[in-house]
C-alpha cells in the first residue's frame, strides 16, 4: 500500500531562507547604510553663500596637511561673509581659498589655521565600480543630514565639462540630490567617499570623481584658480587628402584649419598663419578641436609646444609658447 501523505519540511529546510533569516539579514544590511552614513556624516558642513537655500561640503583633507571645505562652485554666490555649520554645530565664517566653475569645484579655508580635533577630514575610497550601492549626503539645513540611496549606474569619461574643462570622468548614481545636496559626498557601504556631488554636471545626479577633486583642489589651493593654456586661434575640422597627410607621415583623415589668429596671442608670436593646417602637437595628432583641447589641457603655461603643420601643402614646424587665458 502506497503512502501518499506529504510531509511539509520545517522552517528553512526547502532551500528558502527563512522569514526570521531574511529580517536578520536585511536589518544587518539596514545598519550597515546606518553606520555608512553616520560616519560620513562628521565630514560633512552645512554653507550658506545664497540667498534661500543653503548648500554642503566636504571637510577635506588637502596634499599639504590643511584642511579646507570642498564644495560646488555653483552655490557660492557670494565670495565674502560665507557662513559654515560644522558637523557638531559650531558656526564659523569660511574665506574662499579658489574655485573653478569650469568643474564646478570650489575650496574654502576654515579660519585660524589650525581647525582643532572636533573637525575630521572625510576618508575616501577609490575603488568604485559600477554596480556598487552608494549614499549621497547632505547637509541643506541646520538641522542635520540627509541622505539618499541607489546604485552606481555608470562612470563615463574621460570627458569635458560645458566649459571645455577636461574631466578624469563623471559618475551617474541613482540618487537623488535634494535641493542644497551639491557639494557633499557620495559615499559607499564603508562610509568612504567616492565622489563630490553636483547638480550642474548633467541632467542627472552625478558626482565627480576623486581624481579631479585632487587634481582641482591642489591647483586652487596653489594659485586660487585653474591655470589653463591657450594658443589664441580659431580654427575648424577639415578633411585631410592623402597626398598631405603622407607629406608629413601620417595616415589622419582631417586636421584643423587655422581661421583666426589673436593679435599679441602665443600663436601670433609663434609665427602662425591664417590658412595654416595644424596636423600634430607634439608628435600627437591633431584630427579635430577636441584634440587640439586635449593638447592644451595637458600644457601648463609657459610649455613650449611643437606644431606640424601645411602651410600652402608644404610641411613646417612651429614652436609655440603656450599662454594662459586669464
């Protein structure tokens, strides 16, 4: 005789976990954002330089030593009688130290030099990768943080901000920034930051990565802005025949046509010519604007450059001091 009854398996034994492992899980999970948040959160000051609408930054941690307030370049309306909350409460007047709206970075200086124990630096972490869960924080208000939650969804780069700035990348996080949410951290699970948020990098919520918040910062820090180089000459992508581009030993399918040169510019000074067709910059081929840019973003004022060009089809060299756009 065939026993037909079935026996129902205890609790956990079918293979699902069970309703009291799942609740442990998720609450071990819940704490984990719990304490990300906290810890970032002794990092992170309240600004107010607009009317309205406070904004956040970042106490942070420069190459020197000091600790400065990074934060959005965007919400610094004002550059005098800026009000800072810090982390515990105390209120203190900030000095804009350089900003950048180009990258939409901006630093300022606590005062008094030495900001005493009760400020800690944010700690940062750069090992991002997309598909990580991350918290953008902020502090709008005087009356605490916020915080939301999602997911990495890209980092796209390197590219160039609206302003032509080159950018080591920009990170796309679904999160959502409140209103005075730019210029403080995203941060992963550790409690680490990964990026410095702004709302006037994309349409979306995005953030910038470590490496350009370094690189900024350490420029504003030594110069109180960004130093870039120009050449003075307006000039348009052109197709490049073959029998030009192999009188000076290239394959490239384009290179810039010089339209305009700046009276007393470095090209001027240069020798460059309207009509001059430039083909490289320093052994690196120059098909189109953006690389004419990326060339120039890698300069620092006062470099020497080499430029190949056509010059009536016939291949010249020509040594280009590059100067710095004020």
């Amino acid at each position: 005789m065939t026993d037909d009854t079935q026996q129902t398996p205890p609790s956990g034994e079918s293979g699902q976990p069970s309703q009291s492992s799942q609740a442990s899980a998720l609450g071990a999970f819940s704490d984990q954002l719990a304490n990300a948040f906290e810890r970032a959160s002794r990092s992170i000051v309240s600004i107010a330089a607009r009317p309205r609408q406070s904004a956040s930054g970042v106490l942070w941690q420069a190459d020197s030593g000091e600790v400065v307030i990074v934060t959005a370049d965007h919400v610094l309306e004002r550059e005098d009688d800026i009000t800072v909350i810090l982390p515990e409460g105390h209120v203190i007047k900030a000095t804009l130290a350089g900003r950048d709206p180009s990258t939409d970075l901006a630093v300022l200086r606590l005062p008094g030099g030495d900001p005493g124990e009760a400020v800690t630096p944010i700690e940062v972490n750069d090992g991002l990768k997309v598909g990580h869960l991350a918290l953008a924080i902020g502090r709008p208000t005087e009356g605490g943080p916020r915080v939301s939650f999602g997911v990495v969804s890209a980092v796209e780069g390197p590219r160039r901000s609206g302003h032509g700035a080159q950018i080591e990348g920009i990170i796309f996080a679904d999160v959502t920034l409140y209103p005075g949410f730019s210029g403080g951290p995203l941060v992963g699970l550790d409690g680490k930051m990964v990026g410095l948020t702004s709302s006037r990098l994309t349409r979306q919520s995005a953030a910038l990565p470590l490496a350009t918040v370094r690189r900024v910062v350490g420029a504003l820090l030594t110069h109180g802005r960004m130093r870039r180089g120009y050449l003075g000459v307006g000039a348009q992508q052109i197709p490049l025949p073959t029998a030009l581009a192999q009188k000076v030993g290239s394959q490239q399918e384009s290179a810039l046509l010089v339209l305009t040169v700046e009276a007393d510019s470095p090209a001027e000074k240069g020798g460059i010519l309207i009509g001059d067709l430039i083909v490289s910059i320093n052994g690196q081929s120059v098909t189109g604007v953006d690389g004419l840019r990326g060339a120039l973003a890698g300069a620092a004022p006062g470099q020497p450059l080499t430029l190949k060009l056509l010059r009536g089809g016939e291949p010249t060299d020509a040594s280009v001091t590059v100067g710095e756009r004020a």
